[in-house]
C-alpha cells in the first residue's frame, strides 16, 4: 500500500486536493470510484494528523467500507453503528449497538 500511495503522491491532481484540506471541512467523494474512494481516504488520513469521518448512505455500507479502510488503517478504523428506529424499542438489540458506541465513543476520547 505505501508503494501506492507513493505514486499517488506524484499526480499533481492528488497534490491540489491534499493541499487544499482543511480541518473540520467537508470533502464530497461520492463521484470517486468505491475502491479508488477507500484508497484515496486512506491516503487523506496518512497525510492528516487529524480525524476523517466516513458517512455512508446506509450502515450496510459503512460496515463494508470500515471493513475494506482495516485493511488499510487497522486500528485507526472505528465503526460507530446507527440503530434503526424499528430496532429502538428491542432491548437485544438496542443493548449490544449501545455498546458498540460506547467503545467506539471511549476510543475517540
């Protein structure tokens, strides 16, 4: 992967976009191709001292992505799970996603 990210550092377009980051500021990758858009937030987060949070359109999909960006980051990945409204009112469920924020929450603190 450091190879990659290497050749990645000499496109002058990838160059503009590390440039430019700004701490807090939103970057839209939704035209970037799924693998290309984990490898690219890969990259941001070796080159930023700062955080990167990933929001998807659904948590099927951020499971996958946290998934795919362990591969990348390893630890420095952490998937907080959203609960579904139906979900709300069933304590198995509501007990265990709970827990999983916490420890998500505890890391980040």
């Amino acid at each position: 992967m450091e190879l990659l990210y290497q050749n990645l550092l000499k496109d002058e377009s990838i160059q503009t976009i590390l440039n430019n980051l700004a701490p807090g500021e939103i970057i839209n990758l939704s035209n970037v191709n799924n693998s290309f858009k984990e490898v690219l937030t890969g990259l941001i987060a070796t080159q930023q001292r700062s955080r990167i949070l990933y929001v998807t359109a659904t948590d099927y999909q951020a499971q996958n992505t946290a998934r795919h960006l362990q591969k990348i980051l390893g630890e420095q990945v952490l998937y907080c799970p959203v609960e579904p409204i139906h979900d709300y009112f069933a304590d198995v469920h509501s007990q265990e996603i709970n827990h999983q924020r916490l420890v998500v929450f505890e890391q980040l603190l």
